[in-house]
C-alpha cells in the first residue's frame, strides 16, 4: 500500500493518522503541491483532480478524497461505527469538515504558512477567519454534550476533523474560547498510535 | 419522514431524486432560505449550521449534509454498490461534488439566480466560472470511459453529482463541449420515478 501524499497537508495527516491509530505500514511518496508535482500527467492518471492525497492499492488501483479514504480503510475496523444511522452521522460530520471547516481553516493556514498572499487573498482572509470560526463554533456546541463525533466512539469522524483542527493555530485561529474542542484534541491524542503534523 | 428543504436547492433535489427513484414518500417542509428561515433558533437545533437539507426521522432524529442523506437512504438498496471498493469510489465522487463541484456551480448559480450580487461577488464569478469547468472537466474525461461514476451501475454518486450538473446552465454553465457529461444526464434521467428540479 502506497500513500501519495504531502507532509504539510493536514488531508494527508488525516490517512497517516489513521493508518498509525491501525498500526498498519505503509510507503509513502511525497508529491511537492508547491512545486506543481500533483499537475504533472503522470500524477494525474491517479487522479484527475490534481490533488493528494491518493491511496495506491497493491494492485495497483488508486482513490483520491482524504475521507473516502478513511472511509475505505476503516470500513469493518473499529474506526467506522457498526450501525447505519452512526455511519451516517460519521459522514454528515466529514462532510461537514469538506465544506465547511477545510476551505477556511486549511485554506487560512495555508495561505499564511505556504505561499505569499495575493492581495486578493489579503482581503479574502478575512471571511476565511469569520466562517473559520462559525465552523468551530459548531463543533464546540457538539463536543460540549458529547465526546466523540459520531457513535459514541473515536472513529473517521474525529480524524477527518482532526486532520486541520490540531493546526488551526497555524491558520490564525486561537481555540481560548473552545474548550470543548481543546478538551477532544486532547482525547484524541490520547489515542494508541496517536501522531501529530511534523513540523515543517 | 420528513425532508427540511428548500426547492431551490440543488443539493435538496439529491435527496428528492433519490426519494423518487426508490419510491418512498415524505413530508416535503420548505423553509426560504433567501428569508433566513434556517437560521431561526428552532431550525438551528436541527442543524446548528443553518443549512438545509435536513432528513427528519420518524422517531424525531435530524441528520444534514445532502451526501450523508443520500448515503442513509440508499445503505442495502441497489442505488450503493454492495462491494468495499466500489462503495469507496461512490464516497470518492461524493466528496469531490462537495469540495470541487458544489462550491463553483452551485454559488455561481446561487449569485446569477437568487440574489443581487455583490461587486466582490462579481469579481468571484470569474474565479466560480473557471473553476466550476474544471470540474466538469474532470467529469467529462471519467465518463469518456464509464457509463456511471461508481460500481458500473446508477448510484448515489451519479444523484449527488447530477443535482447541480443538471442546472450548471443557470450557474452560466455551456455544455457543449462535454458530450459525455451530456449523454450521462440523459442516462441518469431515464431512469425510474426520475424528476428535475421544479422552476423557480
């Protein structure tokens, strides 16, 4: 099993954090996003959309999208809940993460840790900060009556929201006023196999 | 059931579409999403995002996210493919539409249709535009070679990518240049208890 992935990327940490929690090996090739490396041709026979994280099956198939990823690999582990309504609720906060968290708090980070802004982007930061918030907002509202995202137990769910939250600092945000979420970092990295970002 | 929606919607018409292809009833309640009737405090205990659609079990449970609906709808029925890859390459599409489809054709057609635009908006549309064609670029060029977009047969992939494919044109979206996108809506609406999204 092959991991395409960029060590920045809080998408990747989401696979590679997983894939430790399993205790499972894997080999992973580093793609330099800032370098155009995912918009080469070759790279884009994986997949088409120019981004990692890709998953490389051992014969050869390949899946992009960090949560259908997570998805593939937890299936029938104890990282996906057992019943349907608890999948469900494991997929509703993912595709909370994809649509509301990710494009302003990675995209924030991103911004101020990977490239230089456009003046543009100057100006864009700020609704990425505001929305930014209104997303850790609906997770400090959950985490404050419940421990975990979805099935009473650590799963995909957390990880997905994970993968950029445990940076969100990076991105400008201060989580003072978030304890519930602060509280849920913590139970996260408590976690057997737990890793963080590695700095870069 | 009920479904908490807005007609307007295409991520609402998901859900629908599904509801009608498998020939389940519901309870239609529409709330104006143009009149803030999403974000009163009764609709944000069902969903504290403020989105809809939300899907309103019998015994009084509340589950958002257009793709997480359609993913508990369709769990042992034959619109999710029953093997572990497949099922993975549905989640694959499903995110994609929410990450890289949605936030392009969507928005433009939300701006171009349902509101004034702002000047900042006008200047966004641009960037919408061009990113909304690489997403449907990516389209084109994976029903170049497939009929469907996961496990070889009509699923929820296809109804979560077709809710704002099928009204991209509202969105200033031309078509012309990707027939395969075109032959696959003529595909996805042939088949039973199909529906378009109403006028608006």
């Amino acid at each position: 099993m092959r991991l395409h992935d960029f060590t920045g990327s809080g998408n990747g940490h989401k696979v590679r954090l997983l894939l430790s929690n399993q205790g499972r090996s894997f080999e992973l090739v580093e793609h330099n996003i800032l370098k155009g490396e995912t918009h080469t041709p070759e790279f884009l026979t994986r997949n088409p959309g120019g981004k990692i994280p890709v998953l490389e099956t051992g014969d050869g198939r390949y899946l992009p999208e960090s949560n259908a990823i997570l998805w593939y690999l937890a299936e029938e582990t104890d990282f996906l809940p057992d019943d349907a309504w608890s999948r469900a609720e494991a997929l509703r906060w993912m595709f909370f993460e994809q649509y509301s968290h990710e494009p302003f708090i990675a995209v924030a980070r991103f911004w101020l840790h990977f490239v230089e802004m456009t003046p543009e982007q100057e100006v864009q930061l700020v609704e990425k900060q505001t929305r930014g918030y209104q997303a850790l907002d609906v997770m400090e509202q959950h985490l404050t009556s419940a421990y975990w995202f979805a099935g009473g137990r650590y799963s995909i769910a957390d990880i997905a929201l994970y993968g950029y939250t445990h940076v969100a600092h990076e991105g400008g945000f201060d989580l003072a006023d978030y304890p519930a979420v602060r509280a849920w970092l913590e139970r996260v990295g408590a976690q057997p196999g737990h890793i963080m970002m590695e700095p870069h």
